[in-house]
C-alpha cells in the first residue's frame, strides 16, 4: 500500500480532539444517533455536527440517515485503512532501509 498523505493528514485530525476521542468510545458500543451521542456529550448539536463531519470525511465513521435523524457507526474499512496508515508511519523497519517496504 502507497500512503496517501493528504488522506492520512485527514485521518489523523480525526483523532486530535478529546471530544472526537469520547464520540469513538462511544461508537465502539454500536451504531448510535445523533441524539443519543448529544445525550451523552456535554456539547451543542452545531458542535457535535462539526465534529461528526470530521470523522466522517476521515472515513473512520459512517452515518446513514433515518427519517430526520442521523446514525453513526465505525466504519470497518476506514479503521483498517487507517491501521496500515499507522503501521506504514510507525515500520522503523521501513524508516531504517530504502522506504521500499512503504510501497506494499
């Protein structure tokens, strides 16, 4: 796997935020509404809808729309691209030789 790093730069920004962080603990559990994550946050719905959009567009969670509301969900896909991101960034094998590892 080539790293895409405006992709990667993407993902990452979703985890720098404690609040990110607390939303994830919170969509490990399972699929959760929007509703049900502002019950559980101290934040504003305008604050929770920045921060969904962030992990969204990351790719690490999804939503899908029922009626007026909105359901979360991790997305198994964006965590496993995001794990070989990880792990292309953290090969000190590939850092220490000629970065051809990087290209798998």
């Amino acid at each position: 796997m080539e790293l895409d790093v405006k992709r990667t730069a993407v993902i990452f920004k979703a985890f720098c935020d404690e609040n990110r962080i607390r939303i994830l603990q919170l969509l490990s559990e399972g699929e959760k509404c929007a509703c049900k994550l502002l019950e559980e946050m101290n934040i504003t719905q305008p604050t929770l809808s920045h921060h969904m959009k962030i992990l969204c567009d990351s790719g690490i969670v999804e939503g899908r729309k029922e009626g007026k509301w909105m359901h979360y969900s991790i997305s198994r896909e964006g965590t496993e691209y995001a794990r070989k991101c990880f792990d292309i960034l953290t090969d000190t094998d590939c850092a220490t030789e000629n970065q051809s590892c990087c290209k798998k």
